[in-house]
C-alpha cells in the first residue's frame, strides 16, 4: 500500500497563490529569486488594507478571541500597512475609516495589483506573511473584519484621552500596500554607467 504525504501548508498555499496568476511560472521564478511577485486582486480575492501595527495585531487578537477564522494576512514593515485577503464581493459598499479596500475598479480598467512574497519563507524586505495562505482558500469575512475592527477601536475610544484620537483613513490611501516594483531596463541602466 502506498502512503501519500500531504505536503506543508506553506507549500500548497503558494500553489493557491500563484494560481491567481494567469502564469503561474513566472511568479514561482520570482520567489524562487527571493523575490515578491505581483499578485492581481479581485480574481481569487480582494484585498482590505489596514494602516498601523498596533492596529493590525489587536485585530488578529480580536479575531482569534471570537474564533473566527483568519485567512493570509500581510504585512509590510516599510509602511505599516497589513493586507487582508477577503472573498470579492463586487456588491460590497466598504466604509470603515483606516481602512481602503482593493478590488476591481467600477470602470473595467485592470485591477491593482500587490507585491506578495512566498510563503514560507518568512520576512522578505519588508514584506511578511503574518497569516500565510495553506492552499485551503480560507479568506477573513468581511463581516467578520468590521465587527474585529470597531471592537477595537471602542477599546482604543476607552483608554484613549479626548483629542488624541484621528482618522487614518487618508494614512491608509497614502501608503496603502506595496505595489510590484517595476522591471529595470537594463540597457537604460548600462547606458547611464557609460556616461
């Protein structure tokens, strides 16, 4: 009888996440050149930013408390900014201050696209999987995201002094997750050291 072995979660899930991509080689070559890959939002799923690492953890904490699941969440040390893998819901009205969503834009132009590393690899720069994807799917509900959120905010409200608090809505849209850098063009690049 032959036994089979599961192979470790960190490996299915980037199995799930390259499959976003309509090639999914080149995103395996990127990783395997320790690189992040761009990863395209509103195929498999959209993507809620969320600004601050304070925030970020008392959220997973809120979450893990209510047993509720948690699906892959990264977070970007450069900016502070955790992305949050949620199921597309294109009929979805978002509106949680320090929060943006990312999603497919309403015009039909190409959705945005956000630099990923592999999984299982731990912090790659900046970037690190807080919640890595396990190649199950599993995605934080939107309902579940928002009810985490303003029950920590009410905390935050509780033990903060008046006038401290502020909107970090406009945090969130300045520095939002981190796009792919672009692709150096190496003949600009060789002509400049010429000069």
């Amino acid at each position: 009888m032959i036994a089979f072995t599961r192979p470790p979660s960190h490996v299915l899930g980037g199995a799930w996440l390259a499959g976003v991509s309509s090639n999914p080689g080149q995103i395996r070559g990127m990783w395997r050149c320790g690189q992040p890959a761009p990863i395209q939002v509103s195929c498999r799923f959209d993507v809620v930013a969320i600004v601050g690492a304070a925030l970020t953890r008392a959220v997973v904490d809120e979450l893990r408390a209510s047993e509720h699941a948690i699906g892959p969440v990264l977070y970007d040390h450069g900016v502070h900014v955790s992305s949050w893998l949620v199921p597309v819901r294109p009929d979805l009205d978002w509106q949680m201050s320090s929060t943006t969503l990312l999603t497919a834009p309403a015009d039909g132009s190409e959705p945005p696209l956000v630099a990923m590393p592999a999984p299982g690899v731990g912090r790659v720069g900046v970037l690190e999987w807080l919640v890595e994807p396990d190649g199950t799917g599993m995605l934080t509900r939107h309902s579940d995201l928002a009810v985490a959120l303003h029950r920590v905010r009410a905390v935050v409200r509780r033990s903060s002094p008046r006038g401290r608090r502020r909107d970090l809505s406009s945090d969130v849209r300045q520095r939002g997750p981190r796009p792919p850098k672009p692709q150096a063009d190496d003949s600009n690049n060789q002509a400049r050291r010429a000069r």
